[in-house]
C-alpha cells in the first residue's frame, strides 16, 4: 500500500500540470504584471505570488527554491499543549508520579516548502514537509514543570501545483504520532495511544493564497 502512493501522486498531478500550462496559455492576461483592480478586495484574487521565470534562471534549484520557517512556542504553567496522548484525568492514576506525563511545555514547529525546477512546467511543483516537536513533563491539576523532557513529533509530507491566481493542488499524507526516548513506550491506564491530535491520513486538497506577504 505504501509503495503504491508515489504512483498516485504522480497519476493525480500530472493532470494538474496540463491544466495549469492550458489555462497560462490562453489567458496571458493573468500575469501579474498586466493586473491593475484599482480595489484591494479584487487584489486578492489576483496573483500576487506567481513569478514567471527569468532569463537567467536556472532550471535545477533556483535561486527560490526553499522557502519555510521555525517557531519556537513556550506555554505557561496551566496552559499546556495537549497532543491528546494522555487522558485529561491522568492524575488520577500515581498524582505527581503519574507515568502518563506527555503535556507539553515547549514546540518547536517548522514547515519547509523545496521547489526545485527552475524552469518550464516543473516550476510549478513543489515538495513539502511540516513537523511539530514536543518536549515538556506535566501533569494537569498536579504537576507542573519546565522539564524540557522529550514527548514526541507529529510531521507531515506532501506535493503540491500550482495552478493560477493563487489556487494550487494539494496532496498531503499526515503521519501517527511518534514518541521519543523514554516515552516510546505503553504508559499505563491514562495512555490513549500513538494517534494524537489527528492520526494517520492521506488528503487531497486545493488551497487559495491571497495577499501580498508583508515581511
């Protein structure tokens, strides 16, 4: 089953491609660079975010070719990040000892998007990746650390095309949540499993981006 979603992607994106170089063909208007709304609303349907190649770029790894970030996020006392592995009642089962401690007091989060063609229709595909780090030992209504102890990762891949005026295909295949160092194990009653906040899926999706990026 696996192997058999690379094959898959390729079948249902090779369509978009061809959509995508059809729809540039006959609407040259669409670039850019002839765009003048007037109108902020009738700004964000238009295409802010596509550049066409230039003279000089290079067809393998472009200048543009990565573009991501990371994120560090600290939750205070009360406020933790619950990836939904420990029930809320985990206190019941051992107070401040209670094994199932995975409430998170630190994520460290990073997407990063590779696009790596330069030219011709390859430029519109790009590859993707997004993962969440956990680390933190708290318990709710009983313990509360700073313990920067490791929980886990929820991560992502995927493949997208662009289309035109901001539209772009989408495929996403989400991961079950994997747990690290001493916590990759069974721990005990209030231990709800690998599933986490979503669990294991495979999604087929369009995204709309509008706007111009400010920074």
């Amino acid at each position: 089953m696996k192997r058999a979603i690379p094959l898959a992607i390729i079948l249902v994106l090779m369509p978009i491609f061809a959509l995508a170089q059809s729809d540039q063909a006959q609407n040259p208007a669409t670039q850019p660079s002839s765009v003048n709304t007037g109108t902020v609303f009738s700004d964000l349907w238009q295409d802010p975010t596509w550049h066409e190649a230039g003279p000089d770029e290079r067809m393998f790894f472009p200048r543009d070719t990565f573009w991501g970030w990371a994120q560090l996020d600290l939750s205070p006392p009360h406020n933790e990040i619950d990836p939904n592995l420990c029930a809320g009642n985990s206190e019941q089962y051992g107070g401040v000892n209670a094994p199932c401690s995975m409430f998170a007091r630190y994520m460290l989060s990073s997407i990063l998007e590779v696009r790596p063609f330069g030219r011709g229709p390859l430029r519109r595909f790009m590859v993707f990746g997004a993962q969440a780090f956990l680390f933190g030992k708290n318990v709710p209504k009983t313990l509360y650390t700073w313990s920067p102890d490791a929980i886990g990762v929820e991560h992502s891949w995927g493949a997208g095309v662009y289309i035109d005026k901001g539209f772009e295909f989408r495929i996403t295949q989400h991961f079950l949540f994997d747990r690290l160092g001493a916590r990759d194990k069974y721990l005990g009653v209030a231990d709800l499993g690998n599933n986490g906040p979503w669990g294991r899926y495979f999604a087929v999706g369009v995204r709309k981006s509008f706007g111009t990026r400010r920074w």
